[in-house]
C-alpha cells in the first residue's frame, strides 16, 4: 500500500510532511487490520498514549478545580493505573468531568471501565 512515488517523497523529505504521515497511518492502519494488531500492540506507542490519557485527566480536573498532586499518578495501584490508561477517552472524559475529587475521579473512572468491559462481554 505505499507506492513508489510516496515512499520517493518520504525518503527526500528533510522532516516528515502531514502527506508522509497520513500515508504511513494508512499503510500500518491496513498492515494492523491484515495482521490483527493496533497502536497498543506496540510498546511506544502503548506508552505514548497511556501518558496522554494521564494528561488529558490531569488536565480536565484541574480545569474543574480538582486538586491533583504534580506526580499524579505515581502512587497508584497497578490495578487503577492500567485502569486509568486502558479505558476509552469518552470513559475518561466522563469520569472527569463529573468528579468532585481525585478519588471519585478513580472510583467514576474504574466504574466507566467497567460498564466498558461489561458491554464487550455481552
């Protein structure tokens, strides 16, 4: 799914263009569907992602006047932390934007998780 001329203009360009990056998620979009993998079957971006969701929760309840200590979320339970970066960013948003605190920001968020599994068993 990369074509000569794409991969040309890639291999020249001094910094990658918007038009390299759309082909490149297009071809690991069409790589990932043939081999039944995603963005979260690779390490980096595992962890890219996970500390974007850390972010955009941060972010959200401090907006709101949530207190979140500045090493947030260090001293979570394993069990919570992949909670947190597991869940979809509609559960995470919905988590926290209704949270009055950081524990009811958790105990919302692990519930949204939750519902979320549930749905995938049925």
């Amino acid at each position: 799914g990369w074509r000569a001329k794409e991969i040309h203009r890639a291999l020249n360009e001094r910094f990658v263009s918007s038009e390299t990056s759309e082909v490149l998620t297009r071809v690991g979009q069409v790589l990932g569907e043939r081999e039944g993998t995603g963005p979260d079957d690779d390490p980096l971006l595992r962890r890219q992602r996970a500390d974007v969701r850390v972010t955009m929760a941060t972010t959200l309840l401090r907006q709101r006047g949530v207190a979140v200590s500045p090493d947030f979320p260090a001293g979570l339970s394993a069990r919570r932390l992949d909670v947190l970066v597991s869940a979809s960013a509609e559960h995470l948003i919905e988590a926290a934007t209704a949270a009055r605190s950081l524990a009811d920001f958790l105990s919302r968020f692990e519930s949204a998780a939750e519902r979320q599994n549930r749905g995938r068993a049925d």
